[in-house]
C-alpha cells in the first residue's frame, strides 16, 4: 500500500496542472493522502515502509493544494469563492502549522490512538489543502501583477 500511495501521488501531481483534467489529479493526491495516513497510523506498517508514506504524505498533500491553486488559476476569478479570506503572510503561517499538526497527528496517531490520529490528520489536510490554495494564488497573482508592472515601465 505505501508504495501505491506514492506512485498515486507522482501520478495526481503530475496531471494536477491540467485545466479541469486537473481535478483528476487532484482526487488521486487526496487518495493517496490518505492511504499514507492508514499506513503511517497503522502500528503494523514496518519502520522502513514508513518512509513511502510520508513521502506519499509530502507529495500528495503539496499536490492537493498545487492542483486546485492551477484549477482556480485555469477558472480565471470563477473559483474565488473556495478560497480562504486570508492574506499571503496569513495563509502561509496557517499553512505551515496545519502540516505540522497533520504529521504530528499521525505521529501521535501511531503511538497513542489510532482512530483519533487520522481523523485529526485528515482535518489538518483539509485546512492545509485549504490555506495552502490560498496562499498559492495569492503568491502567484502577485508574482503576475509585478511581472506585468516590470514590462509595462
């Protein structure tokens, strides 16, 4: 399954940029998101297949976020509303603790309760997908007005 999880993330990440093919890409990163949160709570899961789960934890959970921040890109402003009313310091700052608390749940999820580490490693992928895709877009229309400012002077 660890391995699985992995190549489901390579796979989604790399059709995550497609416009609305991307959505695929997407759907197959939080799939394998969570087949990685099985295997990282699950206290059968040997300490070396532990490393293709929280690769498949990094790649898909990045992926979930950089497919839908391109969906909302490709959308032009149609997208908007999913987004969090956060500006760009905020949304990385909530970003960065919600991956700390999405390891660290499943972490705390393998040693103490099995049951209550995924669902709080679940609920920290959504606001992480969530601040995440906020916090991209926000990057990038920034990086376009400036880019746009520099060819216009």
């Amino acid at each position: 399954m660890n391995t699985f999880a992995m190549i489901m993330s390579v796979l989604g990440v790399s059709l995550a940029w497609l416009p609305g093919l991307g959505w695929l890409g997407v759907g197959m990163c939080f799939c394998a998101v969570f087949i990685a949160i099985l295997g990282m709570t699950d206290t059968k899961t040997q300490p070396n297949a532990i490393g293709m789960d929280v690769a498949a934890n990094i790649v898909g959970s990045v992926g979930i976020s950089w497919g839908i921040a391109f969906q909302v890109k490709h959308a032009g402003g149609k997208l908007d509303a999913i987004l969090a009313s956060f500006d760009g310091p905020t949304a990385l700052t909530v970003t960065i603790v919600a991956f700390v608390l999405f390891f660290a749940a499943q972490i705390l999820g393998r040693k103490i309760n099995r049951a209550s580490g995924r669902v709080i490693a679940l609920l920290a992928l959504l606001c992480l997908s969530w601040s995440g895709t906020t916090w991209l877009t926000i990057t990038d229309r920034q990086m376009t007005n400036k880019s746009i400012k520099v060819m216009d002077h």
